[in-house]
C-alpha cells in the first residue's frame, strides 16, 4: 500500500535541492538495487517492490527492518518510478559514503561541465571498469544523483567518488599532478604512453574545456579523426582515452 | 499552417512499417537537417520549420520547391515533434542512397541485435569518425530510421551504409574476411595488431555476441577490466574496440 506521503517524498528526490536536503537518491531496478543493497558504504532507506521481487530476495532484504519493505502492486510502482517502464524494485538510498581521497599515483577524470545525464552515468560506469577511482565534476555538471544519471552508472555510483569542485581551483590546489587534457589540435592518443598518475579533463559536450583549463594543461590529446563525423559523442570520447591511458595495467 | 494530413504522415514515421513503405524517415534540429540538406545521397522531400530557421537558412533551401517548406510557429512544431523540446526545424527525408558496398580491405562493424536506439545511433556516428564505411546489423537490431537512432547519429547517418543482414549467413557469404568478435575471455584487445580488413563483430547490450556466430569467428576480443564495474556500456565498447583497431591510420 502507498501513501500519499511516500509518493510526495520520492516525486521530490527528483529534484537536486531535496536530494542535497536528504542526502537521499533513488535507483530502481533488480540489478542496481541488487548492488547497491550489497555495498557496504551504501544505506537503504525503503524499497518499493513488487511481491514477486521481494519473494526472490528474502534472503538479501532480511537485515532491513519491515517497514522499510513496502510490497506493491504494477500500477502504484508506475506511479513512483521515474523509468517508463518500472523496473520490479525502487530504491530509496543515502548517498555513498567515501573516505578523503587521494589523488597521487592513480588517474582521476575531471570533467568541465557534462550536461547529458546518460554521458554522466556512462562515464562514472567507464572509470569503474578501468579501476578510476574518482571523478571531479565542475559545478556546472549534471547531478550524479539525478535519476537517469544512476540508471546508467549501472551501479558504478556505490564505487567511483564523485566530487563537485570548481575545477581551476582544484587544478591549482594539486599542482603536482600532470593535466592531460581532451582538445581540438592536440596531440594524436594514439602516441601517448599509458600513464600511472594524472588528471584527465574532459570537457563539455559542445564546448569541450574551458579556455581557463586548458591553460593549465600539460598535454592537450585528440583522438585522430578519420572519417567524416563532426564530433564524437563525449561518453565514447572519455571511453577510449580512458582505455587508452590505462592499456598497459 | 500545418493541416491534418501532414501532422498524420510525420507521426506515421514513428512507425518502421511506415519509413519502410514511404522509404522516408524524420530527423530534427538545425545542425543534422544542414548535414542531410547538403548531402548528395539523401533527397529532401519537406522541411517544417519556424520563420526563424527559414529566413536564415533561405541559400542552403532556394534549391527546394516552395510547397517543400512548411513554415510553422512554435505550437505547431510541437504537435509533430518527436523530441522533448523541438529544435527549430523537422525534415522528411528519403532513406539515402548507397553504391553496392565492398568489403575488402576496409574495416566493417557487425552488430548482433544492439536494442537501444541511442547506442546505435552513437555507433554509426564512431564508425563514422574512424572512416569506417560499412555496418551490417542483424534482422533483429534497432533499426537506424527510428527517430531516437537518426537523432544519436548526429548526421552520420547520410555516410555510413547500414544493412541488415541474417548474420550466420553474411558471415560464410564473407568468409574470406576475418571475423573479430568482442566476447568475454578472448584475448586481450590492447595484444592485437591494428587491422586493415575485418568484421569487428559486437554483441547485444546484455546477451553478447550469439555463440553460433562467436563460432564463425577468427579472434575473440575481449577490453580488460581493471575495476570493479560488471560490463561497458555497449557504445563505449564499441568506439574502444575501433580506436584500437584503427590506431596506426
């Protein structure tokens, strides 16, 4: 049974401000809720499910308390989803939990202002599979919490520690780490050596990095275009610098 | 002004029966209707569109009958629309036209039954940065006139032949050009050589690659993981997996 309350509570965690306010966010579907139930710096706070989802995971859902398991039927799950075809299970969760990070010794994205929530989500699922570890967005970025953004993190969201920071100042407060940064004009990827330690800044889907940024850069990189296309999509683009960077580890 | 009979045919086009039986297809936005205006291969058959676009646009159109132009305002764009917030101009376009493709000595794209329309989309407009010419997908994938797909390509869509073929059957048709296909435990894509010719054969979102093609295959590839994240989004896979092949051109 929902009430109106619940339906209230979940309609506004759509929205940046309340999901700062409750440091809460919503994920849905078998196999992100599966993985976030499952991460240790991830706390659940009501799952919404239908009775054939909560039958098949008794075993996973027995640590939560009763209340916060309210079975549904089809038709008051399409009243809270925010997909457009609900998806068995919604989830109500803390935001993760991550201790400081360190930023020596490894890679860390930086991103200038991605505005598609799926690039955003694709993007954190990428530097997840390549062990990245954390992601800083500049303020001007989508919200990782926005729904669609963790639809399709596909469940990275729990690992990869995302940061929302003003990026010149995060440049120059870290000043010994290289900035490799994507751009028209740069050197060709395909002649970089992998590294072990740097920040790689991709920029806007449009615009590509601020002007500011890419003074700060030690390298800027392009992928060398063959063919016709004006662009590439930025999820892909960030993909195979990514992979790129990180091909001999 | 926009009569019934119009609004009716444009939504008709949402519909594969219908593109196929028209041989038509419907993209929006200035920046893809400039591509397809200007390609040789695509014949514009109308374009409905706010004053706005038409007076700036009048050179790229003074080649088009005048009834082949729909000026229209703000709500009526609207009606026919296909995007969440209309972009200044809808075309109806003839699929474009294509030589009899080759496939010596040139890298081709396989998909086997990629679902989601942006992925396709995303993957025609890779292809098309890396210059690969040719992508053959499998009778039951997206089909790339499907509104979403058009919109994801960016334009590539005028440059880039998509056929769809019964895979088993195109494969042995071929079986002179090696076959690689991305699969899990294959070996590892930052071992192999770039390559001059081949099927680069990519599997459906959550399925992979069906074994009775993964059979057919000469290399099985497969993008290491370095971290934790349970699979790339299919589109990420793909532009990786052709950066790579592709780098040394």
């Amino acid at each position: 049974m929902l009430i109106k309350s619940q339906v209230k509570y979940i309609q506004s965690l759509s929205q940046k401000k309340f999901r700062d306010d409750e440091n809460a966010f919503v994920a849905e579907g078998p196999k992100i809720i599966n993985e976030l139930l499952a991460a240790a710096n991830v706390e659940t706070l009501s799952l919404y499910a239908l009775k054939s989802w909560i039958d098949n995971n008794a075993e996973i859902i027995k640590s939560l308390q009763a209340n916060q398991v309210i079975e549904m039927k089809e038709n008051e799950l399409e009243r809270i989803s925010f997909l457009q075809t609900p998806n068995h299970v919604l989830g109500v969760f803390k935001k993760p939990f991550f201790g400081k990070p360190s930023f020596e010794k490894k890679i860390t994205i930086l991103l200038d202002g991605i505005q598609d929530p799926g690039n955003l989500g694709t993007m954190i699922r990428t530097a997840d599979w390549f062990g990245i570890e954390n992601i800083i967005c500049s303020k001007d970025s989508a919200d990782i919490f926005n729904p669609k953004v963790v639809q399709s993190t596909m469940g990275s969201i729990s690992r990869i520690q995302v940061l929302y920071e003003d990026l010149k100042t995060f440049i120059d407060d870290h000043a010994n780490i290289p900035v490799y940064a994507t751009a028209l004009n740069g050197k060709n990827l395909f002649e970089m050596n992998p590294i072990e330690e740097g920040f790689i800044l991709i920029g806007n889907e449009s615009k590509g990095v601020h002007e500011e940024l890419l003074a700060l850069t030690k390298e800027k990189i392009t992928i060398p275009k063959i063919g016709n296309a004006e662009s590439l999509n930025a999820a892909v683009a960030a993909g195979i610098v990514m992979a790129w960077m990180r091909r001999s580890l």
